[in-house]
C-alpha cells in the first residue's frame, strides 16, 4: 500500500459574489429579489417601489376576480393560467376544505416551480393537480381528471412578469436576449424565425391585427424577411424608422411595444387558441358555474365580449358583464403592469 504523504493542499475561499448595488439591473444579478425567503427586506423595497421582484409574479385584480368568481369550499376550480399560482392561492382559501383547483400553463419552466411552491405551502395532490397544456386544451385536461365540468373558470391572459423580465424569454428589451417569445421554448418557431420567412403584407396584417400598430406598413417593409437574433437589434431596427430627434420618444418606445407584442401572439398562435377557448369554454361549466377571463389587449377583450353575448343570447349563460372591470387606481399605482387589465366574467344556466 502506498502511503500519501503530501500535505493536504488548502481550500481556496470561494468569496460569495457580491451584489452588485442596491439596484441591480440585470435579471441574473438581482439574486437577492430570486430568494424572497432570505431578503425578504429587499422583495419589500421593490414592491414598495411599484415594481415586481425580479422572478415572481404579482396577480391582478385578485379581490375583483373573487367578488364575481364567488369561491366557496367544495368548490371545483380550472385554473387555466396558472402562471406564478397567484390567482390560484387566494382560490384556493377559499375552496378549502373539501376543494379541488386544476391548474393549466403551457410553460415547461415556470409550471414546475409553480407546483412546488403551491406543494409547499400545504396543497397536496388531493386539492391541486398541474397540467402542461394551454387553455384551449382545458376539455381535454378535465377529461384526464374525470370531470366532466367545474364550477369555476379563471383565464389570465396576461404575460407573466417572470417571462417578461427573463431576457432568456425573449419577450421584451429589458435586457438583450435570443429573440424568442416562445410560451413554451420546446416548440414551435421564434420570433427571429418568424420574421425571416414572413412576407411584408402578412406582417403589415400582424402588427395591424394583433397590436393596432399605426405604422403597421413602414414597419413591415424594413422588418419583413430581415434576420434579428436579438431583442436589442429588433427594437433598433425599430427605432431607426423614426426620424433622428424622435428615435428616443415615447412614440418609438410605444411602437416597439406594439411590435414585440404583436409577435408574441402571432408566435404563440394565442388569439387562435383564445377562439377555440371560448367556443369550448361553455360546456366545462357546471350548471351555475362561473367564469372570469382577464384580458389586456382590445383584440382580446373583443373575443371574450362576443362570445360572452353570444353564449348568453344561445341561451347558455344566465348573466354576463356587460361593462369591464378595471383595477383600482390604487392597483394601478402600485402595480403599474396591471394598468390595461380588462375583467369580464359569465355564468352558466
């Protein structure tokens, strides 16, 4: 046997990385706001600044959403965004005892961490269970479950803040990231991909259609079949169609909104699978079931109206809003994304 004789060798200190200022502007870097546990002191200064810890989610309109949704315990509900599972606690404690919450979201990376969170605060396999699956696949979801309805349906259509902040994600120019927008990264095409093969006329139709973009045409002749990797060198792209002294006005921040969101959905296809939704919707409610969807697009909100109209003169609803509900100006100060939130609701004979 040989015998090691050598000195151990030391460890080298590792120095834990240090925070990079008291306002750390990239997403990797806010470490502090990721682990609300730890520093809850900074998750409050955030929130107290109206603004969302980076990572997180702050649900909208949520006492609304339980005024007209009427959560009581026993109660089945579909969740069918359940995004960071905000909505979803307060139906939650609301349904306990004897409740159940089925919970849908099409993002393979946020929908684990979501159903560990809700695990961890008490709510087994018994009271929630989570599906992979958008909205439009809600019948299917409760087939699996066999149920043939629920007694309550809430859709948030919003993007959540933990994808909007992700400069990984895509979806906005906080940070430079791969132009994706991809709900679920494992399939279908990017935004890049996207805008490589699209025709002018065919973009000029989305930015017109899915944004209510006014320089839907400029912006379609100099993006149209162009390659943008990132989501900096899009909004560039953008802001160079104005002329020099308004490239950095609130117009050309507005007009790259605009775009990043009528890509969006033109990625995710949403507005085809809000239709097939709502066609469907209808028949997973249980009789004097409800539901509230949370809109934040007029594209959006016209569907959810039309079809509301149209399943109360059919006959399948007993009562609909007929006028939006908004957050509070309170809301509104707090949480300044909550600001376009539309809140229509129905319920079922």
């Amino acid at each position: 046997m040989t015998l090691n004789l050598e000195p151990d060798q030391p460890v080298k200190h590792q120095r834990r990385k240090r925070y990079s200022g008291t306002h750390p502007r990239r997403f990797e870097e806010k470490y502090k706001e990721h682990n609300p546990n730890r520093y809850a002191d900074t998750v409050a200064k955030v929130l107290d600044s109206g603004k969302t810890p980076a990572g997180t989610h702050r649900p909208i309109m949520v006492a609304e959403i339980l005024d007209v949704l009427a959560p009581k315990p026993g109660d089945v509900v579909a969740d069918c965004t359940l995004g960071f599972g905000g909505h979803a606690r307060a139906l939650l404690e609301k349904i306990i005892p004897g409740g159940r919450l089925i919970g849908l979201d099409a993002d393979p990376i946020e929908l684990p961490k979501t159903e560990q969170r809700l695990r961890e605060l008490g709510y087994d396999s018994n009271c929630v269970t989570v599906h992979r699956s958008n909205f439009a696949g809600l019948p299917k979801i409760l087939a699996a479950n066999q149920l043939s309805g629920v007694d309550i349906i809430l859709a948030d259509l919003g993007v959540s803040s933990m994808q909007l902040d992700n400069p990984s994600r895509g979806f906005s120019t906080k940070g430079d990231g791969p132009l994706d927008m991809r709900m679920n990264p494992q399939r279908g095409q990017t935004a890049s991909d996207l805008l490589k093969k699209i025709e002018a006329a065919e973009l000029e139709t989305i930015l017109t259609d899915n944004a209510d973009e006014p320089n839907a045409r400029t912006l379609a002749i100099v993006l149209a079949g162009k390659t943008f990797e990132t989501t900096k060198q899009l909004a560039n792209a953008i802001r160079e169609t104005f002329p020099e002294p308004r490239r950095r006005s609130d117009d050309a921040d507005l007009t790259i909104r605009r775009a990043f969101q009528a890509l969006r959905i033109a990625v995710n296809d949403e507005f085809s699978a809000l239709d097939t939704f709502l066609r469907n919707v209808r028949y997973c409610l249980n009789p004097s079931g409800r539901i509230a969807v949370l809109t934040f697009h007029s594209g959006e909100d016209r569907r959810v109206k039309k079809s509301f109209e149209a399943g109360l003169s059919e006959g399948f609803y007993s009562a609909i809003a007929h006028e939006v509900i908004r957050p509070s100006p309170e809301e509104r100060r707090a949480n300044p994304r909550s600001s376009p939130a539309k809140l229509r609701w129905a319920k079922a004979k």
